[in-house]
C-alpha cells in the first residue's frame, strides 16, 4: 500500500507539473497537491478496469445514458454478422432544417494535424496535401505536441502558408482534450464549412480533399442533419471482414474517432470546446476527446456518416507516440482502403 501511495503521488505531481507548465498557453489553472486529488486519483485507477471490451465499448459509444435510436453491436459482432444479445440503445437525430451553404467563407476547409515525435510521417503527410489539385480552399494547422525531435523547428519555414502550433510539453493522451482546445480555438477564428482532422500517421487516398469534401456537401444536401464523416474503417484484427451492420445505423452508432470531418455548425453548437472527463481510464488507450464528440453527437441530434472505403490508410508500424504499449499489441489495421479498391471513385 505504501509503495502504491507513492506511485500515485508521482502521478499526481507530474500532472500538476504538466498543469502548470501549460499556464498561459492553454488556460489551465494552477493546482496544488491535497487529500482531495490523493482521493480522485484513487477513483480514477479503480474505475473501468473490468474488461476491454467494455471500456472499448464506452470509447466508441459513450456512457450510454442518453436515449438512441440504434441497437449496439460488439467488435465481435461486426466482424462475423452474427448479433449477440446487447443492450440497445437510441438517439433522435434532431432536424436542422434546410441546408444554405455559406457564401462569404475564408476557406472551404480547415485541416488539422497533431504530431509527436514523427516528424517524417507528418512530412509525408504534408508533402500528400500540398501537392493534392483541389478545387476547395484550404488551411492546415500543424499540432507540436512538445515533440523533442528539432527537424519540427524547420516546418515554419518548409510550408509557410500552414499554421504552427505547439506545446511546450507533450500532452499525450492524456491531455489530447487540451491539444485538441488549443486547436479548435485557433479554428474559430476562421470561416469555413468543414473541418477535417487527420492523423499524423496517416497516408492519404489520391484527391483526398475532393473526395471527402465532395461527400460532404452531398450529404449536406441531401439532409442538414448529416454533421460528421469518419473516412478511416480500422479494426485491431487484420483479418476482420467488414459487414454491411457496420454501417447500418439502425444497428450500430456511428462514431467519431481518429479520422473525421466534422461539419463548422457542429462545432459551433458546442463552442468549439472538449470537456475534461476524469473517467477515461488511459491505460486503456482511450481519449475523452472522442468520448466527448460522440457524446454531444448524441446528445445533439448529430449524424454521422461512416465513408464506405477508408479514405488514408493508418502506418503507425505498430507503434504508438501516445501509447507504446497499447499500440504494440493492438495494431490499427485499415479496412477497404478506397485505393486498393476496384472502383476508385
């Protein structure tokens, strides 16, 4: 017990460390060490450590109190299309009424990446984007997250017309829910009909920003209450085969997670801020920051549309900056790359 209690102080103080380094970049206020975080620390190790699939279960579809209108399927069960007794659960997507497209934009599109530490995947990436043709505007934001590799240094100058952020100190997982704040509050401050985060470990499909954008629009027509699309299908099996329930909303919630558009009126009704969730466990390789999104969704009336083919294809070989040891053993395979598909359209 005594060794645990010491364990958990050093948790506690690199947090405040954390904290506190973050004052004046994030807005984050300063904590200080008492009986009352020994407490809520205590809390957070014992919470969500029953199964894995359960707590994958929560990252996708959160916490499950909100009213849905669609019955659940496990990983299992999208994978062999054979449905296992679960607890449903339904959302009403709310009507947003007649879409207008705005007229008088800065861009089309904002694009955000957040990298640490992989500066030649995030090169790559950059290097896919600038030399896509488009014919929709865009911006790209770039996310240091406190990288300690000096070839970050060297993006200001390599793309001038992106913006550069960063952290002072990796944020991790952890503190992905602040990361992503700092970005978001650097969006608003442009007009524009989408936004669109990618990983920086992603490889694009070719005419990537007309292929998503295009899927937008067309959805946006088609019904206002479209107001998310995730363009990346992965699973941690290589051999799963995606069934056609993946898709079926009437039998699984379509979930934000790492490979999303998101529609700026999304964004705009929950003011362009992720809430702080002491109840992500993050030994288990879950961020708050998709919780949240899937949760303001539901409770929002949002829909979200899942691409058919992945649109970028996941290369971390395996490995994961915010979460080593979770990424080795469960490795992100992307399903029905667009790419590799016979009709590429």
């Amino acid at each position: 017990m005594k060794r645990e209690r010491i364990t958990i102080k050093k948790r506690i103080a690199k947090k405040i460390e954390f904290r506190n380094k973050q004052v004046g970049f994030i807005g984050v206020q300063q904590k200080t060490t008492n009986d009352d975080d020994m407490l809520k620390e205590q809390a957070f190790e014992k919470k969500k450590r029953k199964q894995m699939d359960e707590l994958d279960r929560l990252r996708i579809y959160g916490d499950g109190k909100k009213p849905v209108n669609v019955s659940l399927l496990s990983r299992d069960e999208m994978r062999t299309g054979v449905k296992i007794k679960e607890p449903s659960v339904v959302y009403e997507i709310k009507d947003y009424g007649i879409y207008k497209k705005q007229e008088l934009i800065d861009y089309d599109v904002i694009i955000y990446v957040s990298s640490y530490n992989r500066c030649e995947k995030l090169v790559k990436l950059l290097k896919q984007l600038y030399s896509q043709e488009s014919y929709y505007s865009y911006k790209i934001i770039i996310m240091n997250d406190g990288s300690t590799d000096s070839r970050y240094s060297k993006l200001k100058k390599n793309y001038p017309k992106a913006i550069y952020l960063k952290n002072e100190v990796n944020g991790g997982r952890e503190f992905y829910w602040q990361t992503t704040n700092t970005i978001f509050n650097e969006i608003k401050k442009f007009d524009s009909h989408a936004v669109i985060q990618i990983d920086d470990d992603f490889i694009l499909c070719n005419g990537f920003i007309n292929k998503l954008m295009n899927k937008f629009f067309d959805l946006k027509k088609e019904n206002n209450s479209y107001m998310g699309i995730r363009y990346h299908i992965g699973s941690f099996n290589e051999n799963d085969i995606i069934t056609k329930d993946y898709y079926d909303r009437t039998k699984r919630f379509q979930a934000f997670d790492g490979g999303s558009l998101f529609d700026i009126q999304f964004l705009k009704l929950i003011n362009f801020k992720i809430k702080d969730d002491i109840s992500i466990n993050y030994k288990y390789n879950q961020s708050h920051v998709w919780n949240n999104l899937n949760n303001f969704a539901k409770n929002l009336g949002v829909m979200i549309y899942t691409t058919e083919n992945s649109l970028a294809v996941h290369d971390d070989g395996g490995f994961s900056k915010m979460h080593p040891e979770y990424g080795i053993k469960r490795k992100i395979h992307t399903k029905n790359f667009i790419d590799d598909t016979e009709n590429n359209t």
